[in-house]
C-alpha cells in the first residue's frame, strides 16, 4: 500500500490538496491495515486522514531546499523507465 505514497515536496507545480490527502489516506490504510474501515472505525479513520494532511501540508509549507524545483512529467518518466526495466527482468 504504501509503494503509492509519492514525494510531494519540491515539485513544479507544488502538490495538490488531494495528493497530500492521497498520501494520507494510503497511510492511514497501512497503519491500520485496513483498506475500508468498519463503521466502527469509520470516524477514526477519517479523522486520522485529516490531521496526517493537514499535518503533512503543514510540513510541506515549512520545508526549505536549494534544490531547483523537479519536474513532475520527468520524475514521471524516469519512475516508469525503472519499472520497465524491473519488470523486464522478472519475466526473464
């Protein structure tokens, strides 16, 4: 589950509200090990995807580099290339 979460700081345009809370959600789901929470666990669930996005856009905000900022469509690019060539051995 937690192979989805992306980098999200430095990047050209800067991440989304719904990637940070993407990023949330996959890891409250591995954390908790559940994908779909019972309606038990419905509101603590949701309520620990909330504060870790605001939390994590808090850290976002505040995080300083001088690193050039990356391009996504590169870094896009480049993560495919290294899964075509993983995968390209597996079935080898």
């Amino acid at each position: 589950m937690c192979r989805n979460i992306r980098t999200l700081h430095n990047f050209e345009p800067a991440a989304t509200t719904d990637e940070v809370r993407a990023a949330a959600l996959q890891y409250v789901r591995k954390v908790s090990g559940s994908t779909q929470p019972s309606q038990a666990n419905r509101e603590a669930f949701d309520e620990a995807v909330e504060a870790i996005a605001h939390v994590t856009q808090h850290l976002l905000d505040h995080l300083v580099t001088n690193a050039p900022p990356k391009d996504r469509d590169v870094e896009a690019a480049k993560a495919r290339a290294r899964a075509a060539k993983r995968y390209a051995t597996l079935s080898a």
